[in-house]
C-alpha cells in the first residue's frame, strides 16, 4: 500500500489571477496535482476522495490525500509532512470540511497551522461538514474558490445530496435482450473483456445488490476479483438462503427482507454506502426501474442471438411508446468482442 504523506521540491509559485477571473496556470497545476493525490483513495467509501497540496514561497512542502473514513484527512496529512505550514498556501481538492466525526474539521486544522491561504477546487456539498470556508475567512485566511472539473466524487456527491446511493444498474444481453437461454443457462453471454471490465467497475461500489432468485440460481459470489475493494453483499427477499451458499462466505453481507427498492436503499443509507450496485434479475431490475431508483445502466451487449429465454428485465408497466423510459447515453465502447453501454437518467 502506498504511502499517504510525501514532501517535495515543486515548480516556481506565482499567486497571481488572471484578469477574466479564469484560474491561472499554477494555481490550476497544483488543484490538479491535489486530484491526481485524491484519486490515491479508496473510490468505494462513506468519505470523499480528497487531496491537499501545501506551497510555501516557491516549494511545495507537503502532500497528502485522504486513505478513507477514520484516518486522516488530506490537509492533515499535508501539515504533518510539511512541518512548519505557517504563511503557507493550501491547494485541496474539495473545502476543507467544518465537521468534527472521527477525525477534527480540517478548516481548524488548516488555522491553527498558520496558513495564510486556502485554494479549493469544488465547494462541499454535504451539509453535516460544509462551511469550512467560512469557517478559514472568520479567521483571516484568504480564501478562494478555483472551480475546476475534478471528474472525484460523482457517487458521493449524489449520495450526500440525494440522502440515498446512486445505483448502477448492470446486466449482460443478447442483441435479443435475453439474458439467459430458455434453460435458464447464463453463462457466458459475454466474453471475457467484458467481464473483467464488470469487475473493474464494481471496485467502485460500497455494495453489490441481487435478489434472493438470482443467488438461489446461481450462486453468485458478489465479489470483485482482480481489483481491490470488498462490497457489502446484499440479497433482496424473503426467501432462506442456505448457509453454503458462495454469498455468505464471511461475514460481509446483508439479507433485507423487502420488495421494496425505497428500503433497500434506506438500509445502505443507513450504512453509508455512497454506491450500489445492482445485479439482480429481471424482476428486481424492473422493480428498481418502476420505483425511478436507477441512476445509471452499464449493459454489455453480445453479438449472440437466444430468440428464446429470460428477458433482461422484468415488466415495466409500459403499455404504450409515449410512456417510453429514455436515458442519455454518456459512452459506448467495444469491450473485447462485445459493446458496452453507459446510459444515465436525464440530469444526472
């Protein structure tokens, strides 16, 4: 595991601001450098990713990021790798927070160091941590907003803002729309491309939900393989699963009683998970969809044909083309030999 504290020589350091009020170069070099540090952290945890760069005269004199929730905050990584911060300016990724949970606010941090000046990128949208900038500017430091696309913190910022996880809905099709043969057999529509890029993505999800039909059939493990990260595992449903089932292997999972999407996601809010995946059949799919909790499609398309088999998901209550349900497609790729994807609700 890499460290989370460094300290070293950086580029000349110029204040200034450009007279259109965009952000200047150096000042947009070192908020980048602070979201190349933040991408360090975990993506898949109840805290955002977050970097800190602290420049002192010409020199950058400390970095730091923050490793996830219960350890140090970005900026308080950056002080104790910079020492002696004082007449300092601080460059972080996303506002200071003015929350104190099992770490102290980081705007207090940033003062009682001494820095004369705090540079962030995207304000926090969390209500239990923000106000830190005006926390730092009571204090006399001199603060700044330098908006610039970070591309961090799309799940969580949805999250703290929505009082629910952002769902990824993932399925893999035939050009048909079936996802399993008429012998129910699944396995594999997609090749292996495709399958890799599933675990790869779900690194990114604090859970991976199905329904119990789903892991009574085919005994899923829910995991992710060849990434890190380690979901919580959620089946949905009344039904028993059997203490061998490959779900239940350890202790990190999570059987919720209900049909109902709404309380599913009550449940994870509950447990601050910011993302969750869902993988669950047809009729779980369809549930989540009629409830308008899907806030994003990833489907993998095979060029394969069934003509007969389970559908990929479950009836919507559409009888007609004008209640039609329409996403915007945010990308499309070819993954080995199938075609991904990315759909999202409008707005999101």
């Amino acid at each position: 595991m890499r460290s989370a504290v460094s300290g070293h020589p950086g580029a000349p350091f110029d204040d200034s601001q450009t007279d259109d009020g965009k952000v200047d170069q150096v000042t947009s070099t070192h908020l980048q450098r602070a979201v190349d540090l933040a991408r360090r952290g975990p993506l898949a945890d109840p805290n955002p990713q977050v970097g800190c760069v602290l420049v002192k005269g010409e020199r950058v004199i400390g970095e730091g990021w923050h490793a996830g929730a219960g350890t140090a905050h970005a900026e308080v990584v950056a002080l104790r790798a910079a020492g002696d911060a004082r007449g300092a300016t601080a460059y972080v990724s996303l506002e200071p927070c003015n929350h104190t949970g099992r770490t102290g606010p980081c705007a207090r941090a940033l003062i009682d160091a001494g820095v004369a000046k705090v540079v962030y990128a995207q304000a926090d949208p969390n209500p239990s941590a923000a106000g830190g900038a005006a926390t730092l500017r009571a204090a006399g430091i001199e603060v700044e907003h330098a908006a610039i696309e970070t591309g961090l913190g799309r799940y969580w910022t949805y999250a703290v803002t929505h009082q629910r996880p952002f769902v990824t809905w993932k399925f893999a099709a035939t050009l048909d729309g079936r996802s399993a043969a008429a012998d129910g057999s699944s396995q594999w529509i997609t090749g292996p491309a495709a399958r890799e890029d599933v675990q790869a993505r779900r690194a990114t999800a604090g859970a991976i939900i199905a329904g119990t039909g789903t892991v009574l059939a085919d005994d899923p493990r829910l995991t992710v393989r060849g990434h890190d990260g380690e979901p919580l595992r959620v089946i949905v449903g009344h039904r028993d699963i059997p203490t061998t089932a490959r779900v239940k292997v350890d202790d990190n999972y999570l059987q919720i009683a209900t049909h109902d999407p709404a309380e599913v996601l009550d449940a994870l809010q509950d447990r601050q998970i910011r993302h969750a995946w869902l993988e669950g059949g047809p009729r779980l799919a369809a549930a989540f969809l009629r409830a308008g909790l899907v806030d994003e499609i990833v489907a993998y398309l095979a060029p394969a044909l069934l003509g007969a088999g389970a559908n990929a998901v479950g009836d919507l209550g559409i009888d007609s083309i004008a209640d039609i349900q329409r996403y915007e497609l945010r990308d499309l790729a070819r993954v080995g030999d199938d075609v991904r994807i990315v759909l999202s609700g409008k707005g999101i």
